[in-house]
C-alpha cells in the first residue's frame, strides 16, 4: 500500500503527464469534483 503522501505526488505527475499528452494533440481536459468525493473529467478531442 502507498503512503498517502505519494499517492499524491503520483497523482499529480499522473495528471501532469496527462495535460502534456492533451496539449500536444490540441485536446482539452475538464475536471470536476463530483458527488460523494472524487473527481470526474473529460477529455474533448479535435475533429480531424
């Protein structure tokens, strides 16, 4: 199990690898806390 603190450090790299990868193709990325905890996102891809 990981200790809390690096869950979170793994989580942001994890995103931050993930925004990089977006703004590369052009994408957008919207994220949202959702009901209950957690957060919901959506990834909106250019038309080719």
């Amino acid at each position: 199990m990981r200790h809390p603190a690096q869950a979170e450090v793994d989580d942001s790299l994890d995103l931050a690898i993930v925004e990089r990868v977006l703004l590369r193709h052009d994408a957008e990325l919207q994220l949202r806390n959702r009901e209950g905890g957690g957060l919901a996102f959506q990834i909106s891809l250019p038309a080719v």
